[in-house]
C-alpha cells in the first residue's frame, strides 16, 4: 500500500493496487478507482 498526499490540491491518494485502472466511481467526496477484473480493496 502507498499514501501520498499533495498539500496543494489537498488531495489524498491511497493506492492499494499496481493494476491499470479502467474507470472510476465517485462515492460521495471520494474518487473510486477499479481495475478491468472489478476488484474493490477494502
């Protein structure tokens, strides 16, 4: 797992897969990102 924040843009990013995202979800303020397989990490 990998956190990055960008105090700039205040922007956290949480990454729990090296897969290749194939599209994205919003769920409230936050951004969801799926890989093809559709695969959510909890």
């Amino acid at each position: 797992m990998k956190i990055n924040y960008d105090r700039e843009k205040d922007i956290m990013l949480v990454e729990v897969s090296r897969r290749q995202i194939d599209y994205a979800e919003e769920a409230g303020p936050i951004i969801v990102h799926f890989p093809k397989i559709n695969i959510l990490f909890c």
